[in-house]
C-alpha cells in the first residue's frame, strides 16, 4: 500500500539535497514558539541521524536561513555523494508521512530489533551494498523501498516521530505541516501535507515496552538479600551492575536457611523478565529484573543444577 501511495513503481528517484518542514498556522502570523521549534527541530535531527546510522551512512547538516509564509524550517544534507544523501532525504520524507504507528504502541518487531542480531543486520545492509551508490548511477526506487523496509524495524525512529507530533499536537497555533524536499533550492515533487488532525495517529500512548523474557542467563551475584522479606539482591549482569528481585520462594528458603554457600565465585543460571520503558532520549532502560527460577547455582565454574 506505502508504494501504492508514493507512485514508485521501479522509477527512479528525483536527486534531492534539501528537506523543509513548512508550519501553517491559523492565524496570519509568521512567528513559532522558541521551545517548541527547538524542540521539534531537535527530534528531527535524531530522526535524520537514525536513518543514517542504520544504514551506516554518514551525513552532514547545514540549517538555512529560515523563511516566512507560516514558518519554514529547511536542512541541507551533506555526505559522500547525491545518491545517498538522496536515499536518506526521501526515506526521511516517507517515515515522517506514510508510516502510521500501529495499534498506538510499538510494536515486537521494532522493539526486538534493539537487540536484532548483529550478524542480521550486516546481511541486509551488504545485500543493500549502499556503498555501490555512485554519483553517476540513478537511485532506483527497489533500492529505496529495501532500505526503508530495514529503516522501519529501528524503533528509535517511530519514538523520536511521535515525540515530534506530540510536541506540535500541544501547539494549538498549527494547523498543519508539510515536508518538501529541494535540489539546489528548487523543490522537488509536490510537498506531503498533514493536518493537524492526523497529528494524533503518530504518537505513541506508552512508553513502556514488552518485557524481555531470558531464560537460563547468568547473573554473578554480588550481594544477595539472605532474610526474609522483599529486599532486593545485587548482582553483575551484560557487563552491567542489576539490582533485581528474588522471586524463586524455593532459593530464597536455601539462602535464608543458610543452605547457600556464596562467594566472589558465585553465579546463578535464572530463567529471569527485565521490565523495560523508553526514556525521554529514546533509549531503552530496564526498570526492574524479576528472578523468576533459578536454575543452576556456579561456584569456580562449577556447575550444579539447583532441584529446590
């Protein structure tokens, strides 16, 4: 349906250099809120910089002068040669416009994409072959679609697309928005419009994210709770210090029995959930680790299942 709608069917795309966002407001006045406008511009940025990155691209902004008529913010984007800078132009331009949220959360795919193998991720960008992208060679639209298909799996960039519509949604003065991308200052196809009341289908109603269910991972313990009661344990997890909660009655009664014998050696095998939400930079952070089994106990790499 998204190529449907873009009427891209294995043409090849206009070279562009430039993006402008165009605020229309409903009243005749040619003045944006400073906060706002900052930080709209400031998600923006982010959202260019994840396009980039994802497809190991390397970009380079300029900010024009900015311009009456509503109020227009346009970037010149800078990098290796046309094509590329093109590639992520219009990709830009399609997920700020053509790419609804679904069912208003993130969805698995894009979540588990954080932690998307690596190996996955080089096979699909050396199947792309990006660097093939030469000046005198057109950027065809199977190029295009591929490379926003591995663009859209990043859910970094439907979080900074709905914190951006978020922010425009609370500013009653707009009353839409278009995005228009430029060649040496002349625009190039017609300008993608959205009105305010589309704002609403962009922004995300949680920032919480499903819980990652691990099982059998090892956690170097640290400092264990060896009483009775809700007390959280300590210990060295993913090259990180974890606090987490001990939700295996049957180890919690051998440590409280003192059945348990702990050490700088000590590890636990844990079938485990890491609770998880975004915080306001896009990053995902892990608010809580719940032990739900404990399956093995390790001391000087000596392994013992734990049978409770």
């Amino acid at each position: 349906m998204l190529w449907v709608i873009l009427n891209l069917e294995n043409k090849m795309v206009e070279n562009s250099d430039g993006l402008q966002l165009h605020y229309f407001f409903k009243d005749e006045s040619h003045t944006i809120d400073s906060i706002l406008r900052n930080e709209c511009e400031k998600e923006l940025l982010y959202l260019f910089k994840e396009i980039a990155e994802t497809l190991e691209l390397s970009i380079h902004l300029e900010t024009e002068p900015t311009e009456e008529g509503g109020f227009k913010e346009t970037w010149r984007f800078l990098g290796k040669n046309a094509n590329q800078i093109t590639l992520i132009i219009s990709i830009a331009t399609i997920v700020i416009t053509r790419f609804p949220v679904e069912n208003k959360e993130l969805n698995r795919l894009q979540i588990e994409n954080l932690k998307l193998d690596n190996e996955i991720k080089r096979q699909q960008l050396e199947k792309l072959n990006l660097d093939s992208l030469k000046e005198d060679k057109d950027l065809t639209d199977d190029k295009l679609k591929d490379s926003t298909n591995l663009v859209i799996k990043n859910y970094k960039i439907s979080w900074r697309k709905s914190n951006l519509f978020k922010k425009l949604n609370s500013y009653p003065k707009v009353d839409f928005i278009e995005i228009q991308r430029f060649k040496n200052k002349s625009p190039v196809g017609p300008p993608r419009k959205i009105p305010k009341d589309n704002f609403q289908k962009f922004i995300l109603n949680s920032d919480d994210l499903p819980d990652l269910e691990l099982e059998k991972a090892t956690i170097d313990v640290i400092s264990p709770a060896i009483k009775s009661g809700k007390f959280m344990w300590k210990g060295f997890y993913g090259n990180e210090i974890i606090n987490f909660e001990m939700n295996d009655s049957k180890f919690k009664t051998h440590v409280i029995k003192g059945n348990v014998h702990f050490s700088n050696t000590f590890s636990i095998k844990v079938d485990m959930n890491q609770i998880r939400k975004i915080d306001q930079n896009g990053n995902v952070k892990v608010t809580n680790t719940i032990i739900n089994r404990v399956v093995a106990t390790i001391e000087n790499g000596i392994e013992s299942e734990f049978l409770g």
